[in-house]
C-alpha cells in the first residue's frame, strides 16, 4: 500500500519511478541497486515520491554506503577514499559533511550535559594554512564541536 510520505496516509499511485543508488562495494566492486519507487498524489494534489527507509531524500547513495564514506574519511584524506571508492572528491566531502551535521548534537548548552572530559584538538586544513579546532567529548569520544581557526576566541565562542 502506497503511502503519503507527509501524512503517512494511505494515498492514490499515480506512476513508478525507477531510480538507481549506489550501494556498499561487494567483493571488490561498485554494487548499484534499482529501486522502484511509488509517485504518489498527495492530499494537496502534488505528486511526491513515496519514502524509503535506507535511503535519503533525493541521494543517490545507500545510509549505509554513506556511513561507510563517512567513517572510511575519519582514517583517511579525502582524496584518498575518493580514489579507493571511485568517486569525486566533493562528493566524498558533500556525504561526510552531511553525515557529521547529521551525528553532530545542537549546540544549545542545555543539550551539552554530562561532559566531564573534553578534548581539544587542532586541525590543519589546506596544507597548514587554514585551521579548524575541533572538541571531543573524551568518555563517549563523540565530536560535539567543530570551529574555524585555532585561536583562544574560537575556543571561547564555544
């Protein structure tokens, strides 16, 4: 049964759309999967696309595909595991940056409790040049801050 993805009410195929995403590499090789996904019409009239769970809004890549970007990027450069999963480098980065947003909490200090260790690190970015500082939460190793520059201010303001 074909669902409203806002409502989540029972709602009327208007057509199937196929689309293809990329998947988690097998045995060495690129593995992409065609879906079928339902165009549905919508309370309002509109025609929208029905939700997949293990997929993002309008992504072409897998959750989990997009998990094994984004922790592949925290052991190596960029560039490197764009080279290794043949892809483009702002592709690598776009699917990491959105992952980190995604796993990274508010940062309203009512939503920090607990912290009884931080971490502080800086990190160079552009071969030296350009600097972020970056804060650990030390006992679950989470990140829970990421600035640009590596002054005492860029501390303070978080």
């Amino acid at each position: 049964m074909a669902r409203d993805p806002d409502t989540g009410m029972p709602a009327t195929v208007n057509t199937y759309r196929r689309r293809t995403v990329r998947d988690l590499p097998l045995a060495g090789f690129d593995c992409y999967l065609e879906i079928e996904l339902a165009q549905v019409i919508n309370r309002k009239g509109g025609r929208v696309l029905e939700l997949a769970e293990f997929i993002e809004k309008g992504s072409r890549y897998t959750s989990r595909f997009c998990h094994l970007v984004s922790g592949l990027c925290r052991h190596m450069s960029i560039s490197v595991v764009a080279k290794h999963l043949n892809l483009r480098w702002e592709t690598v980065k776009n699917i990491d940056k959105h992952c980190l947003e995604a796993s990274l909490p508010a940062l309203d200090p009512s939503e920090l409790t607990d912290l009884k260790y931080i971490g502080v690190d800086e990190v160079a970015r552009a071969k030296g040049h350009d600097y972020m500082t970056v804060i650990y939460d030390m006992i679950s190793g989470h990140l829970i801050g990421v600035e640009t520059g590596r002054t005492s201010e860029v501390f303070s303001k978080f």
